[in-house]
C-alpha cells in the first residue's frame, strides 16, 4: 500500500522564545547584563531605552535600531569572542527562566511527531543555543551582518525576525528542508499581538501568557489560552 500525500507532509510546530518559552524578554536581558558587565555605555544604554519608549507608544522607529545598538556595544571584539558572550548569557540569564511546560510541551510535539522550530527576534547565537536547549529540531533569528572576514559589521543582515517576517522565516526554513507543499504549520506558541500573523497560519494556535491585545484576538479567533507562568 502506497503512503498518502498527507502522509509525506512534514507536520511542524513553531514556539516564540521571548515571553512564550522563558520568561521575560532577551534583548532587554542582553541589555542589562551588558551594561552591568560594564560593556555597554551609559549613553548607548540610553538610546536603547529611548527606542523602548518609542516602541512602546507605537511612535516612528526601526526595527534594526535596537539590535545594532546592542551589537554595536562589542565593536572591535572579533565574532568569536562575541557569540561567546551571548553563549554564556544564555547560561547565566536565560537557563533559569525557562518554563517547564514549555519544555514538556516541545517534549509532547516531538513525540507526536512534530518536527518543532524555534523562530525568534533575538540574535541567531541566543537562538541557536536556546534550541538545542529546547531540544529543538531548528531555529530562525536575527541574522547579523558579517564582513568579509567573518567579524560582525554591527547592521542587521536582512529582516528582523518579527510581526509577519516570523512567518516568512518559518516559510523559509521549512521550503529549504522538505520543498514547498511539503510540510504543514500544525502547531504555533506565542505571548505577543505581533504574533497573531504567525497564530493565524497555523491549525492549532495557543496564545501564551498573551498580553491584553493577543487575549482579545486569542478570545476572537478561538485559540486556547496557556498560562505558562507557574
């Protein structure tokens, strides 16, 4: 008996990290413990808060900004020595606020078998160690810019991973394993109303500690609620 075509679909789920996986939010982390490293200035410090403000009352900003302030902070560290960095940020920081039902539910999608992505705004060094933490089978993050030589240039290569461009990664990532038509967006996790493009393309949608906004949407749409917080 020859297998179905939807027996040869690769069924995926996608978890958000920041606020959905851990608690708390790691660029704002990396910020502080830069700054508390005394590697971060006080006047770089304060451009990133001011981007948080604008941010947050949705005034003009660019998405970039924020994460080239942050890299900008390891100017003249070689690319090694700054994925170190966040390396050991992610143990020091990050380790502990993971959530268990986060981990029990990548556990659970594996054994259905998922293959499980994580897609982040966060810098691909953080998201690249959070995976395999996770026990994830992949991830896609913020791709930072490399010279020639292989040292970080300080801009942003390509888009941010979020809002809609969350989507597209998975898209991507996903076309370039197993070729377009070939998989399925079965399963998504997230905490943000910026998620709600990537919730809306998947067939099982779960809001995750949502915010306010993504309640509402959460509420509107039919998606379960998950309070990952104990």
């Amino acid at each position: 008996m020859q297998p179905s075509s939807a027996d040869s679909i690769h069924k995926v789920a996608v978890f958000d990290f920041d606020g959905t996986s851990i608690g708390g939010q790691s660029g704002a982390l990396f910020t502080r413990y830069l700054f508390v490293s005394r590697i971060m200035s006080v006047g770089r410090l304060a451009l990133l808060v001011w981007w948080g403000i604008r941010y947050k009352l949705h005034l003009p900003y660019r998405q970039g900004e924020a994460r080239e302030l942050v890299i900008g902070a390891l100017r003249g560290r070689s690319s090694e020595e700054i994925d170190a960095i966040m390396e050991r940020f992610h143990d020091e920081v990050l380790a502990p606020r993971y959530r268990d039902q986060a981990l029990a539910e990548v556990r659970r999608c594996h054994e259905d078998g998922l293959v499980v992505l994580l897609v982040s705004a966060t810098f691909e060094p953080i998201a690249k160690v959070a995976a395999r933490r996770m026990g994830m089978d992949g991830f896609a993050a913020t791709k930072m810019q490399r010279d020639a030589s292989g040292r970080y240039t300080g801009q942003v290569d390509g888009p941010v991973v979020a809002g809609e461009e969350k989507y597209r990664a998975v898209v991507a990532w996903c076309d370039e394993r197993f070729g377009p038509g070939a998989w399925a967006l079965e399963a998504a996790y997230a905490d943000h109303h910026s998620d709600s493009d990537l919730l809306s393309h998947a067939r099982h949608a779960y809001a995750v500690c949502p915010g306010k906004t993504l309640a509402v949407s959460a509420h509107r749409n039919g998606w379960p609620i998950l309070d990952w917080d104990d």
